[in-house]
C-alpha cells in the first residue's frame, strides 16, 4: 500500500548523441557494453539484439546483417556524453565492431512501441510471450544460449530470441521473446515453456525476473530460487496482510500451486 510518493526532478537533457555497432556474437557485444559500464559511462540507453532480432527490428542496416547489434543513446551535458561516445567507440572497435551510425538508433526510437505483429501471429493460432530475467556479467552469454537451447527444445516453439535490454556494474537483464505453433493443447505447451525457461535459468544461477516481476506464474519458481529465505518473505506479509486481501497469491507467497492446475 502506497501513501506517499517524493519524486527526484531531472531537467531536460541540452544534448543528444545516438550512436550503434554491429558485432559478429553476442559474447564481444557483451564484453564491450561491460568494459563502457564499468568504466562509469552511464548511456540512457543500452539494448543489445541477437541476429534474430536484428533481423527483424533493423533490417535495412546493412552493417549489421547477420549480426548482433548494439544501440545506445547519451544524453545530457554535451562534455560529458562526447566523452562517453568516445569511449563506446573505443570498447566496440576493441571487440572488432562495425559502426553502424544513428539511424538504428533513431529507428528504434520510433518503432519501440509497435507490437502489432504479435496480433497477427495470435490470429494464426501462435503462442507468443516474453520472458526476462536477469545475471552477472560472466553469465550473460551462458544463460541466453542456455535458455534459448531449453525453450527451443519445447515441441511446437518455433523461435526465442534475445536482447540484453538493461545494464549494471554488475550484470544485466537479458529479454526473451518466444513465438510457438503447439501441436496440441496451447495452455500445457505454455506451461512446457515457462518450465522450461525457469528450470534453465535457475540451473544457471541467474535471477527470475528483473523489471517484470514475479506475480503469478513466476511464483511458482520462487521457493526454488530463494530457498528457506522465502518463509521470512511470507512471515513479513503475513505480519502487514493477515487477511491476505493485498495482492493475493503473488510472489509465492500464498497457494502458489493452485496456478499449476
């Protein structure tokens, strides 16, 4: 329950730079955004696609065919992110990356939001989801192969690709999108995949969720990520909701098995 808020104000940034790369793996983009982060560059943003994606999102970067692409976007004083550009450039040109200019960048800006091919694929009888999660910088490439391999393997999934889509210091969050044509029953081939995704990120050490939260579904995995530590989460609701009418259910907290049904 929120009662209150107190909000930080920003002013606007005076300047802009976009700039992008196009590397030959997944690996030596992620080497690069996490020599640029943890050397103090702050972008405002950092998405890093597969080949799959940038396919898709970008396909008339030439630069970038058959490769992975890295966006960024600095803002703010025009000192500090003309340094901070210098210092993208030199981390990408290090892992053997193309520049590809701002136009991806500019593209991504305008087409973020268009999601209107997953209406398509529902009409053609797909199952189509996102999963994200998140892990340490050496984990990063591990975790996307090791998922995609798992979800793949789930009879009737037809693509999971990836974009690392947030970056820390310490690690980032990678971003699933999965598209499937299951033979057979649509609500036990998403529990299939869902399994699967969990199972091999939690095999892998990386964390469940990032920015979407658990809720529901996810709860399901909870115990299995946090262990004993998951009665202290349930004492503390307990303790503020003894009538469990906040949000029931999410989390893992309260008859998570009930989901599963």
């Amino acid at each position: 329950m929120i009662t209150a808020v107190t909000l930080r104000i920003w002013p606007c940034p005076n300047e802009k730079i976009y700039c992008s790369y196009a590397f030959e793996t997944v690996e030596l983009a992620l080497e690069a955004i996490r020599g640029l982060i943890q050397a103090g560059a702050r972008p405002a943003v950092v998405r890093l696609y597969d080949s799959a994606e940038t396919a898709h999102h970008f396909p008339e970067c030439k630069e970038a065919a058959g490769r992975a692409i890295l966006i960024l976007l600095f803002e703010g004083d025009g000192g500090i992110i003309a340094a901070e550009d210098r210092l993208a450039a030199e981390y990408a040109h290090k892992q053997g990356a193309v520049a590809a200019g701002s136009a991806p960048v500019e593209r991504w800006l305008k087409t973020r939001f268009n999601i209107g091919i997953s209406s398509q694929l529902f009409r053609q009888g797909a199952v189509v989801d996102t999963i994200e999660v998140s892990t340490s910088w050496t984990n990063a490439a591990p975790l996307y192969h090791a998922m995609q391999k798992a979800m793949l393997g789930v009879k009737g999934t037809v693509l999971a690709s990836g974009h690392y889509s947030h970056v820390y210091p310490e690690g980032t969050a990678l971003y699933l999108t999965l598209i499937g044509f299951p033979p057979g029953d649509k609500a036990e081939y998403y529990k299939r995949l869902w399994s699967a995704a969990m199972e091999s990120c939690l095999a892998l050490g990386g964390a469940i969720s990032h920015h979407h939260g658990v809720g529901l579904h996810r709860g399901l995995w909870m115990a299995q990520e946090h262990g004993t530590t998951l009665e202290a989460l349930r004492r503390i609701k307990s303790a503020l909701d003894p009538q469990g009418i906040m949000n029931p259910g999410k989390l893992g907290l309260e008859e998570v098995e009930k989901w599963r049904k």
